[in-house]
C-alpha cells in the first residue's frame, strides 16, 4: 500500500530515502544481532582482584585465540543469582565462577550443564581433585593466618590459631571473615581439632555447638571483614593485630604495596577451589564448553597463579612455577589444609549452609 | 476523593500490591500444597499423634515422583529452613521413587529412619496448611511443637526480640539526637537574617542530597581508629590511645542523626515560621520572663512541629538499613538487616516477609499511639 502511494505521487527523494534508511536498518538489524550473539560468552566473576587476573590469564587470550568476545559481569557467588535465571528461563550468563559448595548444591538442582569434560579435551587425571560433570576447578586458594611481621618481629608472631585466641599474650583484635563457613573451622582448629579432621568434627553431634562456643571466647576482640580488601587494610592501618585472610590477598599486599605480612601456614587453613560452570540452558555452551577447556590447560593455570598467587587446580601447572611462587601458593602446604571438599564437607554443608547462615547472624550480632 | 484518585491509583499499583504480596510469604504454603497434593489430602487426616496412615507414605512418593527438578528442589530448600536435613531426604526420597514407581509404605520406612519420626511429619503437616504460622512465629522466637501448641525456640535461634528491641533503641535515640540538635537549629534558621538563614538551611539540606554511601563512606574517613577525629583528640590530649568511633553503637548513631536531621528540621521550621514575634515581645510586655515566655507561649505553638518532625525521623529510622549496615558493628544491625538476610542470602522469603509484618506493624503501633494522644485536631492544623 505504502509503497503504491509513493509510486503515485511525484517522486519525492527526501522520503524515498527515509524509507530507504528504514528498509536497510530493518534487514541488517536481525542480521547484526545474531552475528553478535554467535561470538560472544556471557561471564561471571568475582570481580575484584580476582576476575582482573582471570581477565588476563584466561579471557584475554582465549579471545585472542578464538575470536569469541567474553563480556564480563560480577556477582557475589550466591547460588540464588544463578537459581532465578534457570528458574525464569532469562539467563543473563553462560559461564560462572562458582564455589563448591554452589558446585554441589547446584549439580544436584540441576541449575548446571553436565559435560563429559575429557571428552571436551580437559585433563581431567592432572587435577588434584575430583573434577564434577558439572564445573572444572580453575583457582585454589587457601583462607590462612596472618599478622604484620613488621609488629611480631622476629620469632615473637602467633604461632597457631591457639596464639590467635590467646588475647593476653598478644593483646588486641583480630580480623575474622563475616560468615559461618571458615570461622567455625577455624574455631575447631583452636580448639584443638588437626585441620583435617574438622570437616568430621564440625559434621558430628554438637560440633557446631562446640565451634560456637569457641567463637563466643573470643567474640569481644574479632572485628568482622566482608571483602578480601577489607581484611588487609584492617592489618595495615593496626585495626587488628592478626587476621584470617585469603593467601592471594596476602601475595598482593605484599608484592604490590611492600607490606610484610607473614603468613601461619602450620597453623592450619581452610582451602577450597572455585569453578568454572555453565549454567543450565546456556544459550552459547558449545563456547562456554571451549573457554572452560581453555582455563584447564597448565599454561593458563600457572599464568594465573603467578599473576594472584593463588594455587592451580591442574597440578601439572605446578612445573610450570618457580620454587618461589610455589612456596606461596596452598598446594606447598597442604598437610596443614582443612579441604572444603568431599562428601563429609558436601553432605553437612549442603543440609546446614542456610540454618548456619541464620545462626551466624543470629549469634554475631547479639 | 476524585482528585486524589489517581495518586490512590499509583500507590495501589506500585507499592501496596507488591507490599501486601511480600509480606504473604510470610504465610503463604500453595507452593508446597501444589507441589504435594496427595500429601496435602492425606495428612488433613492425622491427628498428629504418632505416624500416619501409610497412605500419607505413598502419597509422598508419588507426589514427588511427578515433580520435575527444579521445582523439586525448591520444596526439599523450603523443608529444610524448618530443619535442617529435610532437603536431601526429599531428594533421596524422590530418586528413589523415580527408580522404583512401585515403592511402598515399608520401602520408604526402610528408606530413611527420619520417615519413623513423628516431628517430620509434624513439619509436613504444618507446611500443608491453608496458611502456616511458622514464619510469624518464628520472627517472635517461637515455634510449633511437634506436639501440636507453642513453644520457645531454642536460645541459638532466638534473636527477634532482642533485635527488635535494638530496633525501637536505637530508632529513639536517634529521634532524640535530632530533637535536641535540631531544635536550635530550626530556631536559628527563623530569627537569622535572610542572608545567612539562606546559607545556614543549605548546611541542613546538603547531607539531605548526598547518597547515603558516601555519607557513611565519610563518617567513616572521619572516624576510624587513625581517622580525623582520632587524631584531633589525640593531639589536643583529650585521649591517650585512639577511641572506638566507627563499626560501633557510636558511629550508626552519629551517622544516623546526621542523616535524619534535615527531616526532624524541614516540618519544624515551618510551623516556626507561622509563629508571629509578637506574641514573645506581648508576653514579655506582660510581665513574662524569657524562660517562661518561651515554655508557655512559644513552645506549645511550635510543638506540632516537632512532633510531626520526631514522629518522620522515628518511623523512617525504624526501617533503616544501609547506614548501620556501613558503619555499624554486628551487634547494631536492626530489623531491616535481617530481612535482607533472608531475603537475598538464605532466600528464606517466608521470614523475610514476617519480619516485614513485625516491622509494618510497629510502625503501624506507633503511629497510632501517638495519633491518640495528639489528637485529631493537632494533626489538621498541620
């Protein structure tokens, strides 16, 4: 009809041109947008420093490699962000960097693609964990004890986290992460339980009550942190006299701003790996599937590790490090290392990670 | 009513509606209820005293054999914020009924021994309800017996009461900084020229415009241990070792008052500016000292504004969230903290619409006291 009409009037070149310009936009819009869609994998990290080393150990280059954009997002691991995409069917990411505990939590709900990962060509046998169908370990990191060396000089620092109850012998705060997880482990640990052994303990009747009650000796002089920056600035400025802090953050510190925090690593820590995982129905899997298999080879892994300090999953990795960063990275002391791992941590956490979330807060702010 | 018709119209649609259908999850069961139909029918037949009929253990398996997963976890989550442990015996409980589409009453006692127990059951039962007070309970630290009647929830669980009586301290407190910080200000900004009144209310107006996070991010600046106002106290000698300002009872209330003041100062400042000068110079001509003139003849002019303007900061304060968040310790966290927790952490929406309730009506409580004691008439010469 519109069409007609013009042929009708006198020719009018303004209008035949708008009409143009909108014809064109209209077959090159659908066009640009799937071309756009084909390329590119949706992410999610952690942000911070951390998705800043994955941007240059794993995103750049596999971008470089494959021509396939990653557009980053951040989120705060909660399993809930990734249950209402899957759930409403709007999903906003294909790939996310996932804890385990969200690993075991979501490949039993389904939220997560389960792939034959050796069949997308990862080394599944090189890794130092069991490697689920539903994500591939891509850092390990380790949540230590850790105090200025600059205060404690000498032999005179904390020793155990024994010391790091004991306010009368080294009188001051102590910084904690705000949350249950570590903190009752690193109760047990005080309390004497070896740090391989507080995954059963804590799981056992009235181990929670037992870590607890550990905590509430030393409630009055914690100071709680929230982020891994958080805890390092409370030791730089004195705030506190020693923390629990993630090991990368520890690294950074002191490589970037020239601290000389000590880390306790006989005193026992609490380490976990963090994951790769395709959220279930992800629009561009085959992709995802390929940027995962891209972050498990050792190249990628240790460049990583040298970048943040914290430990490769891929264990062949470990070749590929000097002597120096891996005396800084977890796996070096992994005889001290309480493992959120396996299916003791799995079966209690996945059952009481709520409740013990509420009792957290319950407790901390009484 | 038909001017304010359409207002009405966009209060309803954009915040009473989403509002009210909050604060239903706070007892609100049809997703279990349609989740678990058969369950549903069953146990409105037991009397809650020992184990059901074995249909009721049938009626399980089947009704969880036909859900799909994502629904079914949602149920085995929801089960599990009432006890914790429930989650993976409906999980094991529904893949063991997709294995076997045969399975019997005995098959699922022999299953799991949480399915001998009365207080599984109990839950069930309570969850099945046309509406469960569990939520509404447990936000008042209490909670069903498996027996049947109400008991007290264990000292760990336990926590509402205290926070909300932390909530109303720290709401008065607050009120009352801003009372008493306040009121001269307002007076100041009336008898100034216009000049300096025009500079002196931007002072009021300027913490009013800024976001709340770089407000708290500048208490924070200001008061932390080698923060300015440490170092300024410890110079002038007034302490030896810096004092706990910040992530403290201190810090939420300084911080909060600062935030508040220009809602206590704003409906204080136009009923002073209605008060005439005149009536203070009539009842000084009279005989009246300043004292006396002000507490009977100024004071009870301007003491609608004030109580409009304490009444604003109070019940505003009362929901207050981001700031004690920021600046606070964990032991000043009010109500609002807890509703985020659960609304965003643990997504146990059901509590968080509960605590909604408790928050909606204190505010409701208190709003109508003092309704009552005010009176209607001091309301409209507002």
């Amino acid at each position: 009809m519109a069409i007609t009409r013009i042929r009708q009037c006198k020719p009018n070149f303004e209008e035949l041109k708008t009409w143009g310009r909108i014809g064109l936009m209209l077959a090159v819009l659908p066009v640009g947008a799937m071309a756009s869609q084909a390329a590119e994998l949706m992410y999610a990290g952690t942000g911070g420093a951390s998705q800043a080393a994955a941007r240059k150990a794993y995103i750049e280059p596999f971008s470089a490699k494959t021509g396939i954009k990653v557009v980053e997002d951040e989120y705060d691991q909660k399993l809930a962000q990734v249950r209402a995409q899957v759930d409403t069917g709007t999903l906003k990411w294909d790939v996310v960097n996932a804890t385990q505990l969200m690993v075991y939590v979501g490949c039993e709900e389904g939220l997560f693609e389960k792939v034959d990962w050796a069949k997308a060509g990862v080394d599944v046998e090189a890794f130092s964990e069991p490697v689920s169908p539903c994500a591939v370990p891509v850092v390990n990191s380790s949540g230590v004890l850790v105090y200025d060396a600059d205060r404690f000089t000498g032999d005179t620092g904390p020793k155990s986290w024994q010391d790091f109850w004991d306010v009368e012998k080294f009188p001051g705060k102590r910084g904690l992460w705000y949350g249950p997880q570590e903190t009752l482990v690193i109760a047990l640990m005080a309390d004497g339980v070896p740090p391989d052994k507080t995954n059963e303990v804590l799981a056992s009747p009235g181990g929670v009550d037992r870590a607890f009650a550990k905590l509430e000796q030393l409630k009055p002089h914690i100071l709680w942190w929230k982020s891994g920056s958080e805890s390092m600035q409370l030791l730089a400025s004195g705030e506190v006299v020693m923390t629990h802090a993630w090991n990368g953050r520890v690294y950074a510190a002191n490589n970037a701003d020239k601290k000389n925090f000590k880390i306790v690593w006989t005193a026992g820590h609490t380490n976990q790996s963090n994951s790769y995982a395709i959220l279930k129905g992800a629009k561009n899997k085959e992709e995802a599937i390929q940027f995962i298999a891209y972050t498990a080879v050792p190249d990628a892994q240790a460049e990583f590790a040298k970048i943040i300090g914290y430990g490769p999953p891929n264990s062949k990795a470990l070749d590929l490090l000097d002597e120096e960063t891996k005396a800084l990275i977890p796996s070096a002391h992994m005889q001290y290392a309480q493992r959120e791992l396996g299916p003791v941590y799995a079966n209690f956490w996945i059952e009481n990670s709520d409740r013990l979330t509420e009792r957290f807060a319950a407790w901390v702010s009484k | 009513m038909l001017l304010v018709s359409p207002a009405l119209a966009l209060v309803a649609a954009i915040f009473l509606l989403p509002m009210l259908g909050f604060l239903s999850e706070a007892f609100r069961t049809d997703e279990v209820r349609a989740a678990l139909p058969h369950t549903t029918t069953a146990l409105r037949q037991w009397d809650r005293g020992g184990l059901p009929d074995d249909e009721a253990f049938i009626a399980v398996a089947s009704d969880l054999a036909r859900l799909a997963d994502i629904p079914a976890a949602a149920i085995a989550r929801r089960l599990n914020a009432s006890e914790a442990g429930l989650r993976s015996l409906i999980i094991r409980t529904r893949e063991a009924a997709l294995a076997s589409p045969g399975l019997t009453a005995e098959g699922i006692r022999m299953l799991d021994p949480r399915w001998n127990e009365q207080r599984t059951w109990s839950i069930l039962e309570t969850e099945t309800r046309i509406a469960t007070p569990s939520f509404l309970l447990a936000a008042i630290d209490r909670e069903i017996a498996p027996e049947g009647g109400i008991a007290r929830l264990p000292p760990e669980r336990a926590i509402f009461q205290v926070v909300l009586g932390r909530t109303f301290l720290i709401s008065l407190l607050v009120t009352l900084g801003c009372v008493i910080i306040g009121f001269p200000v307002a007076y100041a900004l009336v008898t100034a020229p216009d000049r300096l009144a025009a500079i002196l209310i931007l002072f009021v107006l300027l913490p009013f415009w800024t976001s709340a996070l770089v407000r708290s991010a500048a208490w924070v600046v200001l008061l932390q241990r080698e923060g300015l106002v440490n170092q300024f106290l410890l110079r002038i000698g007034a302490i030896d070792e810096p004092a706990a300002l910040i992530f403290n009872r201190i810090g939420v209330l300084v911080a909060m008052i600062h935030v508040q003041l220009p809602l206590f100062v704003l409906p204080l400042l136009s009923v002073m500016r209605r008060v005439s000068p005149d009536l203070m110079r009539a009842a000084a001509s009279l005989g009246a000292p300043p004292v006396t003139a002000f507490l009977q003849v100024y004071l009870p002019q301007v003491m609608p504004g004030v109580v409009a303007g304490a009444l604003l900061v109070f019940t505003i304060s009362l929901g207050y969230y981001i700031t004690p968040a920021l600046v606070g310790g964990p032991g000043d966290q009010m109500l609002s903290w807890f509703v985020a927790i659960y609304t965003n952490q643990t997504v146990n929406w059901g509590m968080a619409g509960a605590l909604g309730i408790i928050l909606v009506l204190s505010v409701g409580v208190v709003l109508g006291v003092l309704s009552l004691l005010q009176g209607t008439d001091a309301w409209k010469a507002q």
